[in-house]
C-alpha cells in the first residue's frame, strides 16, 4: 500500500440504509480522510484483478458498531433509528491508523466470527 499513517475522530452515528429501516448501526468518521479514500482507492483497485467488483455505492467513511438481526421488524428498526437519531457523539478520540488488516467474516447462528487473514503496515509519512 501506497498510504502512510494518518488519523481520524469520531463524528456522528447513524443507520444504513435509513434511520426508519435501520439494519446497520454505524459512528462517522472526520479526519485525514483524503488519505483513508486513497487507501480504498487503492484496495478496491488490487482487489479487481482478483475477480472482485468495484463497489456501485459511493464510500461513506465509517465504523460498524451493529447489525439487526434479519427478525428484526419494521417497528424495532423505527424505534432503533428514533433512539439513534437521539444519541450525540462528542469524542476527542484520535484513531491512530497505522496498518491494514484483511479480515474474514463467518456469519454463524451466534453470532459473526471474524479472523485476521493477513495485515500490512502503512509507511511513515516523509518529515
């Protein structure tokens, strides 16, 4: 990878595809992003020789902090969007982002089992 470190903070928190149909719980990020879409640039383009798509969505920069379960219904998901649409992040958290790891994701019964199947160090950036 052709990225040096860089940081980020936590900025928000919302639901994918909709606060009404929340599926997808998730906190924002702001930051060096620049750096973090250059890195996706980069991965997605190692990735396509390999036999896999470019994403159709645009990137939206941000961390997974929960999944509904398929059961979920239409009024839980409502209600999840309203008690997100309540909740203000205010963090002064520096994310320090100096490695990328590819993971494997086992969707179980139980739960997702994640493992680390291979990680790179980014470069230090040029004083």
């Amino acid at each position: 990878m052709n990225t040096s470190r860089f940081q980020l903070q936590l900025k928000g928190v919302g639901a994918f595809p909709s606060l009404r149909r929340a599926q997808v719980i998730w906190v924002g990020l702001e930051g060096e992003l620049e750096k973090l879409q250059n890195l996706q640039n980069q991965l997605e383009s190692s990735l396509v020789p390999l036999g896999f798509p470019r994403e159709s969505r645009g990137f939206t920069p941000h961390l997974t902090l929960a999944r509904l379960r398929e059961t979920a219904t239409p009024q839980q998901r409502q209600f999840m969007g309203e008690m997100i649409a309540k909740t203000e992040i205010e963090s002064k958290l520096v994310i320090k982002v100096d490695s990328l790891s590819l993971m494997r994701s086992q969707l179980m019964r139980t739960g997702a089992i994640y493992s680390c199947l291979h990680s790179v160090d980014l470069k230090e950036a040029c004083q």
